[in-house]
C-alpha cells in the first residue's frame, strides 16, 4: 500500500505542479528547473523501475575514464579583456569553453570559470549544478544566483554581484548534460541517451579532463554545490568520485571535501508528501480540500480530491512571497540594488547570453548549436534512468566521511524544506546538535540549523528555490560556515 500511495500522490501532484504553476514558468524562454521536475517525474510514474536504486553502486563503482586525447588549452579558454559590458575595474581571471567526454561521439560540455577575487592560489575550488533536469547553470547559477556579474535589465550590461561566491572561492559552473546551453553531442541522437547515470559519468569525466587542463587545481580542496535536481547529480556525482579516487593513484584523485546542496530533491514519497503539506501549512489550500488529498482518504477513492489553481491562485511556486514578472514590474539598476530581486532577470540572462559577442567572447561554438541558447533544455524528453530515492548514496557518502550540507530556503513550493525535513527523518539520523537558529553578518537570525551524525540541515529565512537569488547575504554566509566547517 505505501508504494501504490507513493505513485498516486506524486502522480497527483506533480500534475497539479505542471497546471498551477503555468503562469509562473517562463515567457518563451524555454522550461525552468520547476516545469522540468515535473516533466521528469511524469515520464518516472509512466514508467516504474527506470533504475534500481540498489545497483547504483555497482554503476559507479564501474565508471570508466575516458580520456579525450585534445585536452584543451588553458589560455585559449580565458575570457581576455573581460565579458562584453561588464563593470570596469574587476581584474579576476575568467576563463570558458568546453572540455570533450566523448570522442567517438563528439560529446562535450561547457563551462565557465571565474577564479576567486583575491589570492585564487589559497582558495577551494566549487562546482555549481542546476538541476531540471537540463537547465544551465552558466543562465541561472552563475547569472542569475551567484557568479561575479548579473546582467541588467538592458540585456546588455552587467552588474557586480555583491555577494558573489567568487570572493571567497574559485567558482566553476558546468551546463549538463550535452544538449543542455551550450553543451553538444556531434550526434543529434545521443540526447537521447541522457540520463542521471550518463550525467555523473560525464560530469566525472570532464573534471578528470579539466583538471589536466588547469593542473594547478588538481591537489585544490574541491566542493560540489548545487540546487533542485542537483540534489539527485551531486549525491551521484560524489559517490562516482569516492569510488573512483578509492582505485586513482594519488596524483590523479579528486579532493572532494564536501558537497552542498538546496532545496534538493531527496526522495519521491517524502517529497510529495512534504508539496502538499507545505501548500496547508502555508494557507495555500482550504482544509477541505487538505482533508481529501492522498494521505487523507484511500487512493483511488471518489473522496480523493485535487489541488485547484483557482484556488490556490497565481503564484511564484519558487517562492510563494514574491513578486511575478510583468510589463509594470520594471526596475531601475538603484532600485534592484536595494530591493534585492528581480523577478524579470531571466528575460535579461536570456537576452544577454544570445549576443554574438557575448557568445564570442566565451568561446561557445555556434557552428555546432543550430538553436539559441535557452534557460533549459527539454533534455528529459527520453530521460534513461532516475532513481526514486537517494538514501543508499547519502549512506554511503556519510560512511565515507564526506562531509554534507543540506539547506532549504523555507518559502520555496516547488522543493520545500518540509519535504527535506520529511526525507532526512526518514533516514533516522541521530541528532548531534539540536535545532538552533543561526545569524548572517548583521546578526539577524537568518534560518535554523540542526547537525546530524552524518549531514548538517539548515534552513535559509524567507529563501525561495534558488537560496542565492532570493536571500544572498544569508546564502554567502552560510557558504563561509560549510568551507570553514563552523556548524
């Protein structure tokens, strides 16, 4: 009964998801990181037992490196003179272009790179994910959340990041997997073939392959970080590694310290448990209609209701507080600089990243993209493998030593931070450090933290999806305590 509960619900609503949150998704930009989830999870209820979660060990364990005999130049890949309209006087060296994972196919990913501000020699190495599956973490990590620059409303310009997370570390973001921005397979029916397996693979693959093209960062203490359905890549991704590095000589491992990840997909029963609890919780929903969602009445029962998008309204799933994108929702650059968020900044990104000399100057190779560039790719169409759950990864990640920041901004909808409260009580973790609150830099209690024998769990106050977009003083902070390890 818990299985068939399990599939009923997420079928439920992962439906409703894909109709309440319509007016919220993108305006011809393509899908987002929310309407992709979806779709995927869609396409896993049609077909039940896409990989058993059990041999994802044996699949990671039997990972094999492929090396591309052209690893690329360094030099070639810096970004000289700085990306078209950004701020004078920002020094730092950024560097783009793309590292191949496949020969025989022609399979390669793009990536961006901004060494840190100050001193790059002393400072971690972080690689960023989107999730999606398929979105770019070059349009919304590093544009829109956490590199050096924002584009401004001009579509032209761009911004300091105040709270960039190269201040504090050298930052690389990946768009993954291939058909996702600017990433590309020589065969149009590799993407086909995408799936969280080949996704690790590949993100394995390209870092053993960067490494030998910025050897310097080679023996650098190395973080994956990331959001959404990163929360499934970077379990993946890290247990590829510790397998990997557990057979590497030395010379030739990855110094993974930790991973870090927000408002993360989990586990499918917890997770669509914690959706409809949070639309209650939250006064989205009615009673009545509480009362007769799964969980409530017996699946498959006449007394089973549904979620309504008249009732619940036209919101930001992302974050259920802010503003929507609209033609009267303008903001000047002083404005956004005091008012934090800007709801229509995708449309900015989108513009920007499909300048010719913006696409020049980071080396993306137009001749292989007979499309623009796009916020997400639909990638998941035939999307090979998915497990349900990432319990046994964690287990073996906390095992390993590994050290595991999970933190969830608590008025995002789309992956809330009762469904991740929900997954990590469903692991039975003992409790070290019980539940406090803790402060950013201006000593205002910025969410709440508890410490499990294994993995930390910290809430992000008033942080939508994407923790860095919404709430960037905090999300800075909390980066600062993970790399120090003061939790």
């Amino acid at each position: 009964m818990e299985g068939q509960y399990a599939v009923f619900s997420a079928n439920l609503c992962l439906f409703i998801l894909l109709i309440i949150m319509r007016p919220a998704l993108g305006h011809g930009l393509g899908t987002d990181q929310a309407s992709s989830l979806v779709a995927l999870h869609r396409l896993k209820m049609e077909s039940r037992g896409m990989i058993d979660d059990e041999k994802w060990t044996e699949m990671s364990v039997n990972v094999y490196e492929r090396m591309a005999s052209d690893v690329g130049n360094m030099e070639y890949d810096m970004i000289k003179g700085g990306l078209p309209g950004q701020p004078l006087g920002k020094m730092f060296k950024q560097y783009a272009g793309y590292v191949n994972v496949d020969e025989k196919n022609g399979r390669s990913l793009f990536y961006y790179f901004a060494e840190a501000a100050e001193d790059p020699s002393s400072k971690p190495l972080i690689l960023w994910l989107n999730g999606g599956p398929g979105c770019s973490s070059l349009g919304m990590g590093a544009m829109e959340e956490l590199g050096p620059f924002g584009v401004n409303p001009d579509g032209k310009t761009l911004y300091s990041r105040e709270f960039a997370w190269n201040k504090v570390a050298n930052t690389l973001f990946l768009e993954s997997p291939a058909g996702v921005g600017f990433s590309y397979s020589n065969k149009t029916s590799d993407y086909e073939l995408s799936g969280d397996r080949r996704t690790a693979e590949d993100a394995y693959t390209f870092l053993i392959n960067w490494f030998k093209r910025f050897p310097h960062y080679r023996t650098r203490d190395f973080y994956i970080s990331g959001e959404s359905y990163a929360g499934y890549y970077i379990p993946e991704l890290a247990d590829v590694i510790v397998n990997r590095n557990k057979k590497a000589l030395s010379t030739s491992k990855i110094q993974l310290k930790g991973i870090m990840i927000g408002n993360g997909i989990m586990n499918d029963a917890t997770d669509t448990k914690g959706f409809v609890d949070f639309l209650w919780s939250h006064a989205l929903i009615s009673d009545e209609t509480y009362q007769g969602l799964p969980g409530h009445c017996k699946p498959g029962s006449s007394k089973c209701g549904s979620l309504s998008a008249a009732e619940i309204g036209d919101l930001d799933f992302y974050n259920i507080y802010a503003p929507l994108c609209s033609s009267s929702f303008k903001l000047s650059n002083t404005t956004r600089k005091h008012v934090g968020y800007d709801p229509c900044e995708k449309e900015y990104v989108y513009s920007y990243l499909n300048l010719h000399q913006v696409q020049k100057a980071l080396h993306a190779n137009r001749t292989k993209l007979s499309y623009n560039w796009k916020l997400c790719s639909v990638v998941i169409n035939s999307w090979k493998d998915s497990p349900s759950t990432m319990f046994p990864i964690y287990r073996r990640l906390m095992a390993s030593g590994l050290r595991i920041l999970l933190f969830s901004g608590d008025v995002d909808a789309v992956v809330s931070v009762t469904g991740t409260r929900y997954s990590i009580g469903a692991m039975n973790l003992k409790v070290i450090k019980p539940w406090r609150p803790w402060l950013d830099e201006t000593f205002e209690v910025a969410g709440y933290r508890v410490v499990y024998d294994g993995l930390t769990f910290a809430t992000v106050r008033g942080a939508g999806h994407q923790v860095p977009q919404f709430q960037p003083r905090r999300a800075f902070t909390l980066l600062k305590m993970f790399l120090a390890d003061h939790f």
